[in-house]
C-alpha cells in the first residue's frame, strides 16, 4: 500500500477519533436494562431542578441552567433518551411532587424524613447553612441562637427546615413557602433570625448594611441526586448505575467544571464517597 495512502488513513482516522464526543463513563451498551426501565419508566428522563437554591440552577424555568442540569442532561445523553426539565421554586416543592409521580430523578440535599422515600446517592456537592441577623443584634454565634424568644425564618420543607426542625430546642420556627419568601418574612416582621443556603444569604446581607451573616455555618448540606424508592422494590441496578455515575462526575472534573461555569466558586465538591 502506497506511504502517500496509508498516511491519509491513519489522518483519517485519528480526525474521526477526535471528532467522537468524549465518554466520561459507561457507554449506552453498557448500561443494565433495568436501569433505564427504573429511572425511564415512561420514555423519556423528567428531571426535578431546584430554582430556589442558586447554587444547583439558575435562570429561568424556560431556560434552567447550573450544574444540577448539566448533571441531568449528561445523564440523559448516557442513557439515550430524551430528557424534560421541570423546575421548582423550592425543595420543599420537589418533594411534594413525589406523591404525583411527577419526576424520576431530582436533585435535593440528603434528609433522613427525604430518604424515607427517596434512593440517594452520595453527595455530589456540599454547601453550608447560615445565619443572617440584624446588624446590631447580640447573637454572634450558631450556639447564641438556640433561645427562649428567638425566632427563625425558614424556608418550608428545606433541608435546614428539616434539620432544625431535629436539633432547634427553644428558638421557634417560622416558616416561609420557600427560601427566598422567608428572607422577606425575616425583613417585614423584624424576626431575629434568618436561615439559609449561605451563597444567597450572604449576598442579600451585602446588599443591605443593616445585616450580617454568623460566619460559622449551622449545618452542612449534602446535595445529591435521588430517584422514587416506590418504583424500584428493592432492585439495586438503578440506584448503585447513579451512584458510580455521581462518583465518576465528581472524579473526572465535570462538577467542578459546571460550579465553574455556573459562578459558582463557593461550592465544594463533594469528596469521594466510602
């Protein structure tokens, strides 16, 4: 065979090579038919995004973007199906939307009252919760809040909702439809306290002099990808396919790569899991 005619083949070759789109993990072929029939039971991927956590999403519900869709949509790609987005304005809201059947896979912190009902992986980012209060107020530490006449505003069914609703002794709750209503909640009834994911309550507090943020976080919050326990009775395929599929977005950079692109340098990637 001609040198001029092999040298174009191996060109040829190598430029189809580079052209493939790059596999972060198992190839459609490999993946286990019971899991596309768990996590695809009517055809096509319907994912649950978070709007209300800036962190995971941003945008708007017609055009949602963030890493926990970046997540989704390479999700969908592996498996080859279609994927539809619906967003919710708390995670609150995408836990009620269980009951419906309305989503297969969604993106919610770790909860013991969520894990009841809901197969998660391990975490795929890590976020802190925090304290906003007024300038002037005496409390200056997580431990400070925990009293007698103290009020809290929460966002209902959240995961710092969840969490203090466990731990908080003698501050009351109050609680709010989503995150973002209990910070006007905490502002118009002067409450003493407002919980949230850090990133937003720290930039509404630097945008308001007349507030400060607890510099030590209250709680951690997991964030990871769960699906229906109900669907898959007891089956392991699917949620041990979206473990090591969350395991390998964390190792190969795609997490940290969609935070990146999403403004979002605060968040941590997850380590690995155990």
């Amino acid at each position: 065979m001609p040198r001029l005619f092999c040298a174009a083949l191996i060109l040829l070759a190598a430029t189809a090579a580079s052209a493939q789109p790059s596999q972060r993990g198992p190839t459609v072929s490999t993946v286990h038919p019971d899991v596309v029939k768990d996590l695809v039971p009517t055809g096509t991927l319907r994912v649950a995004i978070n709007l209300g956590n800036p962190v995971l999403a941003q945008g708007t519900a017609q055009e949602p973007r963030g890493v926990s869709v970046d997540l989704a949509r390479e999700l969908a790609r592996r498996l080859a199906v279609p994927v539809a987005l619906t967003t919710y304005e708390a995670a609150g809201r995408v836990f009620e939307a269980l009951q419906a059947g309305s989503w297969d896979i969604a993106f919610l912190a770790i909860e013991p009252v969520r894990a009841a009902e809901i197969a998660f992986t391990p975490p795929y980012v890590i976020i802190e919760g925090n304290y906003m209060v007024p300038a002037d107020s005496p409390l200056q530490a997580v431990a400070d809040v925990d009293r007698p006449g103290v009020r809290i505003a929460v966002g209902k069914g959240s995961a710092y909702d969840l969490y203090l609703t466990r731990t908080v002794k003698n501050a009351t709750l109050v609680r709010a439809p989503t995150s973002a209503a209990a910070i006007e909640l905490f502002v118009a009834d002067k409450l003493e306290v407002a919980a949230g994911v850090k990133q937003p309550i720290v930039a509404y507090a630097r945008s308001h002099p007349g507030l400060r943020v607890i510099g030590q976080r209250f709680m951690a919050i997991e964030q990871a990808m769960g699906t229906p326990k109900a669907r898959l009775q007891g089956r392991e395929p699917a949620p041990l396919y979206l473990r090591d599929y969350v395991e390998e977005m964390k190792a190969s950079g795609f997490v940290a790569e969609a935070l990146k692109r999403s403004n979002q340098p605060d968040a941590e990637v997850a380590p690995p899991a155990r």
